[in-house]
C-alpha cells in the first residue's frame, strides 16, 4: 500500500509535534511526505501534480495542527481547488474513490476540553465532521482519526510513544467509520 501523507504546518521549524511525527516517517519507504506549506508558501497550488500524486497512492493522510476547530487555511484552499467537481466529485468525479483517507491532528485542548462537558463544548469526533463527510462525497474510507490532545502536556517519552504508533497509524490501521 502507498500512502500519501500531506503535512500542513505554517511554521514546522518550530513545531514539536507535527514535526516529530513528520520526522518518525522519513525511513518508511512506502510513504510520501508532502509539505503544503513548502511546496505553496503563495497559495498558488498546482492543481495537476496535486491529483497526480493522490492518484499515485491508495491511502492519504492529511497531517495537521488543529487551528480553530479545523485546519490551517492552506488545506483549506488546497480542498477548495484540488478536489475539483468532475474529478473528485459529480459526475466522473470518481478519481480517489475507494481510497483511505486518514487525519492526523494535535491540539492544544486536553482530551477533558473536547466532551461536552469540557471548555470546547464539543468532540473531536464532531468537530473532525466536515472532513469526514467531505469523504463521504469523494468515495473515500474515512479512517478512524489519529489524535494527540493536551500537547502542552505531552512529555518527551510520551511524544515517543505516540510518535511510534503514529508510524503504525499511517503504514498498518485499517479502521474505517465509513
Ligand atoms: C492560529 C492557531 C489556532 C489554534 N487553534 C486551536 C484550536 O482551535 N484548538 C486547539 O486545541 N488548539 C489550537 N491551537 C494550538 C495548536 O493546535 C497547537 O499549538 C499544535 O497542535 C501544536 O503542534 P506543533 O507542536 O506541531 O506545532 C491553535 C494554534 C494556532 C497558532
């Protein structure tokens, strides 16, 4: 299996977890790394190479900061152009249908704040639901998403064991909600 996986970090530099998490999957050879963030620091996404390189894997990954309740801005656009209708969605949009795609996603909100007991009112589950359902029109095996909360907290032993099944997440998980 090939897997995609799309790091979206504005500032990787001075990231601990994404880029730990990044790094951990550097020596895995069937897994590509793509760097929204590299690649179009002007926004200016080439649509082409983009479905190319989705096409040329079975599994997408999209690895991101949770930035309010939802992704940073660049993966935003990059689903507003690169799944485009006749193409990803509509009529003959069946290009990534009967992939996997998978989120991997940090907060800062501890696992507590995200129930709806919690401070964000509301669970990751729920808050994840646009991609999931975004998945769901693309024809997509939407995985059970990988999540660190509390990451403030998160000490360097524990960021190792998450980063260790983090890698197991991307190259083995097959859990599918949808
Ligand atoms: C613009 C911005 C928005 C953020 N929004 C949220 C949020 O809605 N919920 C949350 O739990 N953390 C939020 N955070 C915290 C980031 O998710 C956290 O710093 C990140 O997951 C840490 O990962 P890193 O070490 O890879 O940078 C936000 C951070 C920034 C800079």
């Amino acid at each position: 299996m090939k897997t995609l996986v799309i790091v979206t970090h504005p500032n990787i530099e001075n990231s601990r977890i994404n880029k730990a998490w990044m790094q951990a999957l550097q020596n895995e050879s069937t897994v590509t790394i793509h760097q929204l963030y590299n690649a179009y620091p002007d926004f200016k996404i080439d649509v082409a190479k983009e479905q190319e390189l989705l096409m040329e894997h079975d599994r997408i990954v999209l690895q991101f900061p949770f930035y309010w309740y939802s992704s940073p801005s660049l993966l935003k656009e990059w689903f507003d152009v690169v799944l485009s209708y006749g193409w990803a969605y509509g009529e003959g949009g069946d290009k990534l249908r009967g992939k996997e795609l998978g989120l991997a996603v940090s907060t800062f909100g501890p696992e507590q704040s995200y129930q709806h007991s919690g401070y964000n009112r509301y669970t990751m589950e729920e808050l994840l639901k646009p991609f999931q359902a975004t998945s769901n029109l693309i024809g997509t095996k939407f995985m059970t998403p990988y999540i660190l909360n509390g990451v403030m907290h998160v000490n360097d032993e524990e960021l190792a064991r998450s980063t260790t099944d983090y890698v197991k997440f991307v190259t083995t998980q097959t859990v599918t909600v949808s």
